[in-house]
C-alpha cells in the first residue's frame, strides 16, 4: 500500500491540488486561536500549508516520502513553515497538545480506524477540537473521489460509535461538488464533523 501511494504522489502534479479542502478553509477562518493543528495523513499538503499561511502551527504527517517531498515543496513555493513526518499512521506519538486535530479524507479498515481515531483524543490539548470530512458509504455510487469499497466508507452512526465519549458540535450528511485535483471532482456524498 505504502508503494502505491508514494508512486502517486511522486507525479510532478498535485493529483489533490494546492487549494484547501473548502471545509477545513471555513472552519479554519472561524477560529479566532491560532494553535497547534494536527493533520494525520496529509498527503501533499495543501491543507497544511494553508492553516500554516493564516498563522496556525502545523504538525502533519504520513506514510509516504513523495508526499513528504510534494507538501515541503508547497511549503517553501508559499514561504511557511510546517513540521512533516513520515510515519505509519499506527506509529504516530507525539509530545505535543494540540488545539485542533484534521481528519480529511482519512480512509482506514477496520478495526484499526476507530482505535486510531480514539487515541487522537489522547493528543488533544485542553478544549481542543477534532472535525474532518470523509467520503459517505453513499459515495460508492459515484465516480468523483474515495476509496471503491463500502468498508472504507462511513456512515453517520460509525462516526458516532468511533468518538463515543466526545460531543458533537456538528455531524452532517450533504452533498457537495469536489475541486479538488485529479481525483475528487464532482459531486459526492461526505460526512463532516466537528467534535468539542
């Protein structure tokens, strides 16, 4: 899997563009503290280096080298600053708090996905946030973005049993046109959620 994805993003061609997801954008500019950001598998950085450009302090990592490369390009073409590991998305400890944690297109098997996403809580710094957007299982009827299998997909209630012990400032179903890239174009089903 790791080979797949560094032979993606070792394209000369952002395949996710340079523009920030259109909700971490919106959610970024409501936010009047400008913390710690977390952003586990953040692929070629385009929402790293844009919450690095409005003054956030960016952590960000994933498993592939490529997209450590592509994201750090970004950076310097931008001229800010982020911190970028590489590491297996199960390896991943931290001393750091952080204010807000991203979830973005972060598409796990399970079980493995809802004891990843449970021990982020452990990296939440006091009042911290985590929200995201992630493809529905209604997504497997389009053709715009995700991974092609019902299992890697999300519904509603899986979101709520993952953070079962965290509230919900907003957990909503739409439908929304991607421009995002190669790979997410068009209309698609996502669930977005913001978590306090």
């Amino acid at each position: 899997m790791k080979e797949k994805w560094d032979e993606r993003y070792s394209n000369e061609q952002y395949i996710y563009g340079v523009e920030p997801n259109v909700f971490f954008k919106e959610f970024l500019l409501k936010q009047t503290k400008k913390g710690k950001n977390l952003l586990p598998a953040e692929g070629e950085g385009r929402n790293a280096v844009f919450a690095a450009q409005q003054g956030f302090d960016v952590y960000a990592f994933d498993y592939s080298v490529e997209a450590k490369k592509k994201a750090e390009k970004l950076a310097n073409l931008n001229h800010v600053t982020i911190n970028y590991d590489v590491c297996n998305i199960e390896d991943f400890q931290s001393a750091e708090k952080f204010d807000y944690i991203g979830l973005f297109f972060v598409h796990l098997p399970e079980p493995f996905r809802t004891s990843f996403f449970r021990n982020l809580t452990n990296f939440l710094a006091k009042d911290g946030i985590i929200f995201g957007e992630v493809f529905s299982k209604e997504q497997i009827n389009n053709q715009t973005g995700g991974p092609p299998s019902l299992s890697l997909l999300y519904s509603k209630a899986e979101i709520e049993e993952i953070f079962v012990n965290k509230p919900f400032d907003a957990l909503l179903q739409i439908q929304t046109t991607l421009n995002e890239g190669l790979l997410h174009q068009g209309i698609a089903s996502v669930i977005r959620f913001i978590l306090v």
